[in-house]
C-alpha cells in the first residue's frame, strides 16, 4: 500500500481474503487514494473456507452505493 501512495500507481488490484473486514478495509483504502487523486479500482476476492463459492466484490460500487 505504501508503494501505491509513494509513487502514486495507478491501476486495478484484487485483494483476495476470507474476512469480510477486508472489504472496509478496501473501502478506506479506495478512498485515501481518491483524496490523492490516484486513479484505482479494488475488488475483493473473499471466499468461505467450509464452501466453494467465492465472490467478487467491486469496491468501487460499494462505495458509490454508500456515498449517495
């Protein structure tokens, strides 16, 4: 993360995790790097142990739904 802010990199990252506290984590993530005006999308890879499902959720989206 450190990377990203210092040299300002711009792009799309996947977070791959279990925790659903990964996905704020992302949330503020995402938002500390559109108050540097570094262009990102974030997505989260979060999947259940016991199950073979997995979803992806795009950050971006949640925080659109929650801003407004």
């Amino acid at each position: 993360m450190e990377d990203i802010l210092n040299n300002k990199k711009q792009g799309c990252y996947v977070i791959v995790s279990p925790d659903a506290d990964t996905v704020l984590l992302s949330l503020l993530i995402h938002n500390k790097l559109l108050k540097n005006k570094i262009d990102n999308s974030f997505y989260v890879l979060r999947y259940n142990r016991n199950d073979v499902e997995k979803e992806i959720i795009n950050i971006e989206e949640v925080y659109k739904n929650i801003m407004s």
